[in-house]
C-alpha cells in the first residue's frame, strides 16, 4: 500500500520501521525539529531521524490547516495514512484524504485513557491492564470505532518506560496485521461508558506526598518514570525517584525506615532507583555511598 506515516517520538519509531519494511511510504511527517541540549541547536524528532536514515521523504509543517499544507498532503494520493503520536490534530481535509482513511495506533484500551498520556495514566491509576487500539480516526479526540484491539497486563514493578517499549512493540505488529486484514475487519463503535481522559503530564504533579499511601507513591513513582520523574527533597538537594516497589514497614510519612525504605501515610516503598541531580541514576547501595539520609524526606 501507498502510506503516509504521521508520528513523531521514539514510540514511534518501531512502528515506522515495521510499515517500511513492507509497504510503500510515500512521506513521513513529523514535529519540526525544536531547539535542545545546552546548546539549544535543533534536534530533529526521532522519527524525522529514523525517516533520513531509512531514505524516506520527510515533511514537518508547522499546521496542517494551511491551503499549501492540504495540498501538499492530497497529493501524495496515499491509500491509508498510519497516524502515532504525531502531535497535531488532523483537520477533516486531511482524515479524508487518503483511499482507506486515516488509522491510529493508541496505547490503552479504548474508550480508557483517550488523550495526551495513556501510559502514565494507566500506571498511575493502578491499572491491571491496558494495551493497543487500531482505530479509524475522526474529528474527536480518540473517538474513532476500533478496527483491532489487544491486551496485556501491567506488571506490579512495571515502569512508564518499559510498559511504552513493550506497546510501542505491540503496536508495531498489530499495524501490519490490521494493514493485511483491512478489508475483512468489522470498525467496532466505542461504547459510551468507560470514558476516562488520559490529560498531559503537568510537572506540578511530580513532586511525592509522602503522606499518601504507599500504593499511590508507588504508582506515581513508576508512572513518571523516566520523565518528568516524581522527586523529593533529601536534605537541600532534589532528587528524582525512577523506581520502586511496595515494601513492608510503617512509621511517619516521609521516615526513612532502612535503605531506601520510606515509611508512607500507609505502608512503605521501597526505592530501587534513584537519581541526583547532574548524576546517572544509581542503585539503593550506590546511590547511599554518596548520599548521607536524614531520618524524613520531604
């Protein structure tokens, strides 16, 4: 087939790699590159940098609501366009566009978790499970009916960072399988019940209340990780926890109960990541040989 591929971070990538390998793509699109480092030069996103090194012709308009843009897109003559985490909604002109429509590879289980950050959002909720949607996209937010839809469970230590590998892998197989059976699959509506909103991740709600409970410590501890990162002042300094589990243990919240075991509202969590600032991250047993703890963090 004749695709467009939409997409623009490292999620994207696996996926790109896989329709590449056995479709004709006729143009990538992706973010503009932004400024980044110290030196603030711009950095193409990962896809734009995949796209060049696969030889694929790469286009990152800022809108693509202008005349010249929709023009540009009609005239691929593309049979389907492949749409994951590009970052722009695609005006009417465009999902119209293309023989077979537009589809989107989403990571949850729709009608959960429409929006910005369905993995952090699943982790963070303490969900049991989630997985990858195939959907025929339209004017809504994640609203589209879904063509083919997969589950898999969120392991109890399973971090932002792993689950997204494991669905960007996911995604990337279940694309090719819906390419191949386009013309066989049933678009299933979604139901009206069960609409949760998976809202971007604010910075403001990194830092970790130790007066929660330790299940919900933990959750934000892995759900942010790596980025933004859920942190905690040990002393002066801000430190970020990247993972974690739950422990046995009380005491007052924020007490550090042995190690890096920290005594929640309820039970405790034990840190098995951690990083300082300027530093990698470290070990419990590394990151003590350099960190002298008080007896409660903040």
């Amino acid at each position: 087939m004749k695709l467009v591929f939409m997409g623009t971070p490292d999620f994207s990538v696996p996926v790109l790699d896989a329709l590449a390998a056995r479709h004709d793509i006729v143009a990538v699109y992706t973010q503009p590159p932004r400024p980044a480092g110290r030196g603030k030069e711009l950095r193409p996103t990962p896809v734009h940098a995949r796209a060049e090194a696969l030889g694929l012709p790469v286009r990152h308009p800022v809108s693509l609501k202008t005349p010249e843009a929709l023009a540009d897109f009609a005239a691929l003559g593309a049979d389907a366009a492949v749409v994951v985490a590009y970052g722009l909604i695609l005006p009417q002109a465009v999902l119209d566009a293309p023989k077979r429509g537009c589809l989107n590879i989403h990571a949850s289980l729709l009608p959960r978790w429409r929006g910005a950050a369905p993995i952090h959002r699943a982790i963070m909720a303490g969900d049991a499970e989630t997985g990858i949607c195939i959907m025929q996209m339209e004017a809504g937010l994640d609203t589209g009916p879904v063509l083919l839809r997969r589950a898999t469970p969120i392991g109890a230590e399973e971090t932002t960072a792993q689950l997204h590998d494991r669905l960007s892998d996911m995604g990337a197989q279940m694309i090719v399988e819906a390419l191949d059976r386009l013309d066989t699959l049933t678009p299933e509506p979604q139901p009206a019940e069960g609409v949760t909103y998976a809202a971007k991740i604010d910075k403001a709600e990194a830092r970790i209340d130790w007066t929660r409970p330790a299940v919900e410590v933990d959750r934000l501890i892995r759900g942010l990780s790596p980025f933004p990162g859920a942190w905690c002042m040990i002393g002066t300094e801000r430190v970020k926890l990247l993972r974690s589990r739950l422990a046995s243990g009380s005491g007052a919240a924020g007490q550090v109960l042995h190690g890096l075991t920290i005594a929640c509202g309820e039970g405790a969590v034990e840190v098995t990541l951690a990083q300082r600032e300027g530093k990698r991250p470290m070990d419990p047993a590394e990151f003590l040989r350099g960190v002298t703890l008080p007896e409660r963090l903040t």
